[in-house]
C-alpha cells in the first residue's frame, strides 16, 4: 500500500468524525463526545507515527 493512500485515508476518516460530532450534535452525551474526540485524537497519533517513521527511514537512507 502507498503511504501517501494510507494517510489519505485516515484524513478523510478525521474529517468524517469532525462533521459528524459538529452537523449531528443533538442527543450526543458526554460519552459520544469522548469517543469521537478520542477517535480523531488516535488518527492523529497514527498519522504522527506513520510521519515518524517515514522520517527515520529517510535518515537512515541519507546516511549510507
């Protein structure tokens, strides 16, 4: 799978949960609010990590 794809796709997943929580907010509890929250926040770290190591290779390969 091509990286560039893959953090597409979890940016996509972040706007979906960003719209739903703002357009539907009616009958949401503090839970729902959490999980969407924590959600988002997940998608974020995952699109650091995947950064991070994308990062780290290109180091590594620079410094052969």
């Amino acid at each position: 799978m091509r990286v560039d794809i893959l953090i597409k796709r979890l940016n996509d997943e972040q706007a979906s949960l960003a719209r739903e929580a703002l357009t539907r907010p009616q009958g949401k509890d503090g839970y729902d609010y959490g999980r969407v929250v924590g959600m988002y926040a997940g998608l974020e770290q995952a699109k650091n990590l995947i950064n991070a190591i994308l990062e780290e290779q290109e180091t590594r390969n620079s410094n052969i």
